[in-house]
C-alpha cells in the first residue's frame, strides 16, 4: 500500500477517535448539567424544562457518538 493512502487512513482514523470521544464528552456534561444544576423554570408553557432539555440533548449526542464509534 503507498504510504500516501496509509497516511490518509491514519488520518481518518484518528479523526473518527476524536469526534466520539469529544461527544461522549459533551454528552455526559449536558447530563450532567441537566441532572445536578436547579435551573430555574421555563418563562413560556410551550418550551421544555431546561433540565430535561439538556438530558435529551445529552443521550442523543452520546447516541451520535456510539454510533460514530461503530462506523469505523
């Protein structure tokens, strides 16, 4: 294989390492946020709490970083 192509694959590889685990990062800090900070309640009805908003936000950001995990 030409080490250009090999290169280029670490590359990527190395690429895809970093994006999971920065969202797995930010996922447990939205949770975490979400979970321990008392936020104060929502000033419209229509809008979520912000606690649950960010638990959400959290567990769809951890799902997106799994399954980034997993392509590789």
């Amino acid at each position: 294989m030409p080490d250009g192509i090999q290169k280029g694959s670490v590359e990527t590889n190395r690429r895809f390492t970093l994006r999971w685990k920065v969202m797995l990062a930010l996922s447990a800090v939205f949770i975490a946020l979400g979970m321990c900070v008392d936020w104060s309640p929502s000033q419209d009805a229509s809008l979520p709490d912000t606690s649950s908003f960010l638990v959400i936000l959290g567990v769809l950001l951890g799902c997106a970083g799994l399954l980034t995990a997993t392509r590789q």
